[in-house]
C-alpha cells in the first residue's frame, strides 16, 4: 500500500505547480546536502558530519523518486568539481574525489536514499520505532558498498573497520535518534496543520 511522503503532503499536489516545487525541492536539496556535508560538529573519536544526516532525512521525506534524482544531481554537481563534499577541497574535487575513499559511500547514499523513500512510502515514517529500523536498514546500505570499496582500493590487509567503520558509529547512532524524532515529528505538524 503506497502513502504520501512528507514532499507529497506539502504544497501543489499535480500539474504544473507539482512539477515547479518538485524542481525547486530538487535545488534545495542539494544546497542543504552540500551545506550538511561541511557542517562538522566535534565528538570522539571524530567530529561528527552531518551529510549522512541530510541524506537520510531527504531520503525519506522525498521518497524514492525524488529523492534519486535530488541525490544524483548533488553528486553530479560534486563530478563536476564543485566543493560540495565532506573532505573535498580545493585541491581535492570533483571526480578524484569521488574516486578516493569516499566513492563506496556516495554509492550507499544512492541505495539508502531509494530504501527510505520506499519505506516512507510504506509509511515507516509515522512512527519512530519504524522510522529507526528504516534508518538503521539504510545505514547498512551505506556502509556495505563504502566498506567494500575502501577493501578495494587499499587492499584487505589494511584495518578497514578502523577506517570506515568503527570511529563513526557513535554519531551515526545519534544522528539517527535525530532524523528518527525528526521526521514523525514533522508528520504530526502537517497533521496538525491540516486539522
């Protein structure tokens, strides 16, 4: 059974106005995804970026769709050598950067993006118990290909889970405590609204 997203629920709903806030949500999207991904907020062991954050509520209050397409536009503006990731800077950008440690995560964004959105679809977004396993599902999808792809390119003899891995998980875990009260909460607004 298919549900409204959060994108769906808010402002024109078909036409040519649909179309209008689907492209300017598009343009949003990647300017807050960029924006996240250079805010770093300080935690051990390692500061804490909140890309992932962003991803993962786009994912979900866009749905799949939409969501996609937001995704592949922010990583199309980041190939064409535009500072809009993480660790990327002047000197390292576009698609070098993408080729380096964080190509298999960028990849684990496409593929947590579309799972939220499905799921959202399926309204695992309603609810925070729901939404967090949607969340820790989609935070699998991240890792696994960011994993496999850091194996690849330095060689399975290095400590993987000590680079990709482990000194992130204490952040992950709150961000998604966040985007889990985050996006029910906003549910019951529009719900409110409505009222």
């Amino acid at each position: 059974m298919s549900m409204t997203v959060l994108a769906d629920a808010i402002g024109p709903r078909e036409g040519t106005a649909r179309l209008a806030k689907q492209a300017v949500l598009v343009v949003l999207g990647i300017a807050a995804l960029a924006i996240a991904a250079k805010i770093k907020v300080p935690m051990w062991p390692v500061p804490i970026t909140m890309g992932t954050f962003a991803v993962l509520t786009l994912g979900t209050a866009y749905g799949a769709r939409l969501g996609l397409v937001t995704m592949m536009g922010y990583l199309l503006v980041g190939a064409l050598g535009f500072d809009v990731f993480a660790t990327s800077s002047a000197e390292k950008f576009g698609l070098t950067y993408m080729m380096g440690g964080t190509g298999g995560y960028l990849v684990g964004y496409l593929m947590a993006t579309v799972l939220l959105g499905a799921l959202a679809a399926r309204g695992w977004d309603r609810s925070f118990a729901k939404m967090a396993l949607a969340l820790v599902l989609a935070n699998v999808l991240i890792y696994v290909p960011g994993l496999l792809w850091l194996g690849q390119l330095y060689g399975w003899d290095k400590p993987i889970l000590q680079w990709g891995l482990t000194p992130f998980l204490v952040g992950d875990a709150l961000k998604l405590v966040l985007a889990a009260v985050l996006i029910p909460g906003l549910w019951k607004l529009v719900g409110n609204a409505r009222g």
